[in-house]
C-alpha cells in the first residue's frame, strides 16, 4: 500500500489489516484508524479516533512542517478510505 512518489514509502497490506482489526478489537469505540508518517522513525503508525471531528486535531501530510502527519483515514468497519478537506 501507499507505493508511489507522493507516499514516504510503502506500507505491507498485512500490517495494515492488523491495525484495521486492532481499532475494531479496542474497548473504545473507535471509528477511524489515521495512518500516520513519523518522520523521526522513518515508519507508519495508525492512530484511532472516536469520531470525524478528531480527526483534523492531526496535521495532514503536506500541509505542514511537523515530523508527524496523516497521510491516510479509513472508516475502521467499511474498510473505506474517508477525505478529508
């Protein structure tokens, strides 16, 4: 996944399905996994939201000069790939 020039690197699809399972199996109620850059580590690393409105509390990859930035949402139930703008 995320293979490509606009993407850091890509990210296995095996990885991706266990974040997807672990926000799903998490006692909060997530509805969102964030797929978040570090640049620090140089690696991927989801992160969960509860609802759509948490989810602009992150800074989306390219608008901005923090080490950390979204570069994916996905509803963690529809397995679909949310925008936002």
């Amino acid at each position: 996944m995320f293979d490509g020039r606009e993407y850091p690197k890509s990210l296995e699809e095996d990885t991706f399905e266990e974040w997807l399972e672990q926000g799903r199996e998490s006692k909060m109620r997530y509805e969102y996994m964030l797929v978040v850059w570090d640049d620090l580590e140089a690696d991927y690393h989801a992160e969960y939201v509860e609802s759509r409105s948490l989810i602009r509390k992150y800074p989306m990859w390219g608008e901005s000069a923090s080490h950390s930035a979204i570069i994916a949402v996905y509803d963690l139930y529809s397995e679909a790939r949310i925008y936002v703008q």
